[in-house]
C-alpha cells in the first residue's frame, strides 16, 4: 500500500530532523540531492550514527549493505522508506 503524501511528508521530516542533529547542520541543508560526505561533511562515524539513530526513530534494521550505498539524502529517504514498508508488511508476532 504507498504511502498518503502526508506520511511521506511526516517521514521526510523526520529524516530531515534526525539527519540536521547528527550532522549538526542547518535543516535547510538537508535536501534530497545533498551528499552525506561532500555537502554535510559526514564522517565514517558520521554516517554509521546516523543510519542507528535513523533505526530507532522509525523501529527499523538497516542492513551494512544498505548503509554503505547511501550516497544523498535521497538515498537515505528511499532506504528509510523501504525499510519502514518491509516492517509494515511483517505480520505483527514478527516485528520488533
């Protein structure tokens, strides 16, 4: 089922909010084509706080594999969004 366009609204801000703090830059800085390393200065470190914090926001797994291929912030929209639908779709004696 897709997602309302406020649900992807509320998920964008969120990302956007928990993205801002962990990389302590302003939100307006936090658009879809900004790069997590050149345009927010994210470090190894950076990015691996960011993708636990983006888990515990939404009660979601991020696989290693999934976090190395974030390039952007819209990489990370994307990855958020699919995670969340993965659990959505579990039956509920298997979330988390």
């Amino acid at each position: 089922m897709p997602m309302s366009g406020n649900a992807v609204d509320d998920m964008r801000n969120r990302v956007s909010r928990v993205m801002a703090q962990q990389f302590h830059v302003a939100s307006d800085r936090i658009t879809e084509s900004a790069t997590l390393d050149e345009d927010l200065g994210a470090t190894s470190l950076d990015r691996v706080e960011v993708v636990m914090s983006l888990e515990d926001e939404f009660k979601i797994d991020i696989s290693d594999d999934e976090a190395w291929r974030l390039q952007t912030v819209g990489d990370v929209l994307a990855c958020v969004t699919a995670n969340v639908g993965k659990m959505k779709a579990r039956p509920p004696a298997l979330q988390p």
